[in-house]
C-alpha cells in the first residue's frame, strides 16, 4: 500500500498548535488520582481483609502503577506541568522513585526512542522487540493461538515480564542498589508492619500485574510494525473501558501514532485530536486498523492480531517528513 501524503494537512496542524498547551491543574489532578486510587485499594484491604479483596488490590495497585508510568512519559515529555522543574521533581519523586526507574536516564532513552524508531539500532525500545521476537509479524512462523500462549498465557504466569526483567538487569541495578539501602532502612526503622506492608503493597504488584500491564501496553506500541518504517510504525487502538483502563492508562497507548508524529501534545487532547485527523488525514485514517487490544470487532483486528500479521500491509511513506517535536 503506498500512500503518498505523509504530512499532516493544514488544519491538522492548525489543531495542534491548539492542543500543545499545557496545564498543572491537569497534571496534579492526574497524579493525585492514580496516588488516591493506590491508597485506596490499600485502606480497603486493610479495613476489610480477605485473598480476593487483596488480589484486587494487587491487580489495581499494578494497573495505576502503569498509570505513573504514563505520567512519568509526560513528564519526560515536559508536558505534565507547565515548567521544566515542576516536571522533573514530579517525574524523579512521584513517578520514578516508587517504579524503581532513574527519570534522567529514562528521559535520555526515551528521547533516543522517538529519534530511532524502526531507523537503526540506536533506539532503546528495540531489544524488547527482539526479545519478544516482534519486530515484525510472525504468521509465516506459528500459528496466531500459540502467538497468544506466547503473549498472553506466558505473561499471565507470567514468564515473559519476568524474562524482560532480567534481560534488563544492567538498567535496573544502579537503581535497586539505591533503593535496597533505603528499604531495608525503612524496614529496621518501622520494624516488621512496615516491612510487610512494602512487600505486600508495593514490591508484589510491582513484580506481577504492573510488569504484566507494561509489557502488553509496550508490546502494542509498536509490535510488528517494523516494516511500516519510522513515521508509521506505532499503533493506536480501541477497545473495551476495562482493556483501556488496564493497559492504555492516559491515552499514551491508546494513540500512540498521534503521539509519536506529535509528542508535543499532553495525553488528555490526544482523543479529540485523533478525531480530526481521521476525518481530514487520509495517510493517518488508513492506519486506524486496530480496535479491540485482545478481540476484534466488526470495524477493526485486535492489536494481537495485528503483531501477528505485521500491521497488513507495509506502508511505503516518504522518509523526509519527520512528526512535529522531534529532533532528526
């Protein structure tokens, strides 16, 4: 499939400029929210005990910890806040510290990313689809329900997040050895409820259903769109209100495409943006492929799917336009 306009038209751009204002009301609001719904499943439990109100808890301490992490991307982005400080005290205290990720470092690889992806080695994101096994669709190599064993049961398990956190070892251990110190500070200080109630509300989730969410929001970023080529090689998708709370936190994953041709543009305007430019973008409307994140619907493939198949068709787009905000 060729298409021959890669630049957006002007009114596209003309909304753009609209929608790159930032906000701190916006910024806080979301950052108090995912801290007040962790805080909350805590207290639940705490007040009312039992395995199934923990798992939840788990399952919802994990869910908004890739919320911070959607948030520590905005930060990373100076678009949470309005000013360069506010967003690197947000990204390193409030995001980076409880995930355990070094906010300079991640904001140095993430840049790196949006310069390299799918150009050359140079992008930091490209050994998990190494790792993962895709960077391009598997079709000709297995069959989509062992395509799903493999990235569904083996996350649910799960062995895959595991697998990338160790592969990952050398980034995390300059932070864990920080960290360690201090928790086990924390834990002589507090002596054994405190030491419980981190491994019970915080290191469990971290290790389980945060590892799970990252790695299917990350996976359907940009799985098996090597072939697409830089400026049309990442993925939006729809689906249901509980796959899109679970694993497309704040908008960042749900239009990824939008955010990589205009990173510049904070996640709550990226929905009514998406909106105008697939009614006036034709290049970018052909791309709106993917509805549910695991199933289908009649208007689209799940985006399992599409890693699978390699997004359809390569898209043979012009290399000399590059997305707003991004340095070349």
């Amino acid at each position: 499939m060729s298409i021959e306009i890669a630049s957006p038209p002007p009114i596209v751009l003309s909304a753009v400029r609209q929608a790159v204002r930032r906000s701190n009301r916006q910024g806080a609001m979301y950052l108090a929210g995912d801290w007040a719904l962790i805080a909350a499943s805590i207290s639940v439990h705490l007040l009312v005990g039992g395995v199934v109100v923990y798992l939840i808890a788990v399952v919802v301490i994990g869910v908004r910890m890739r919320a911070l992490g959607n948030l520590m991307h905005e930060a990373a982005h100076a678009k949470l806040f309005t000013s360069a400080r506010m967003n690197a005290v947000a990204g390193t205290v409030l995001c980076g510290w409880p995930l355990l990720v070094n906010f300079r470092r991640y904001a140095a690889l993430h840049r790196m990313h949006h310069r390299y992806l799918w150009r050359d080695d140079r992008d930091p994101d490209l050994a998990f689809y190494r790792l993962t096994g895709t960077e391009t669709g598997t079709a000709d190599v297995f069959s989509f329900p062992t395509f799903l064993i493999r990235h569904v049961l083996l996350v649910i398990v799960p062995v895959m997040p595991w697998r990338r956190l160790i592969s990952g070892w050398r980034r995390l251990r300059p932070v864990v050895w920080i960290a360690s110190p201090l928790l086990l500070a924390l834990g002589v200080l507090a002596a054994r409820p405190l030491t419980v109630d981190l491994l019970l509300y915080w290191l469990i989730p971290w290790l389980t259903t945060y590892q799970m969410c990252s790695f299917w929001a990350e996976l359907g970023e940009h799985g098996g769109l090597r072939r697409a080529g830089h400026h049309w090689g990442s993925r939006n998708w729809r689906g249901s209100i509980i796959t899109r709370w679970v694993i497309g936190s704040h908008s960042d994953d749900l239009y990824h495409l939008l955010h990589h041709w205009f990173p510049a543009v904070p996640h709550h305007r990226l929905r009514p943006l998406d909106r105008i430019c697939r009614e006036h973008w034709p290049a970018y409307a052909a791309h709106a492929r993917c509805c549910g994140f695991f199933v289908g619907g009649r208007d689209g493939v799940s985006v399992l799917r599409d890693i699978w198949i390699g997004g359809g068709q390569p898209a043979d787009v012009p290399h000399d336009v590059a997305p707003m905000g991004v340095a070349r």
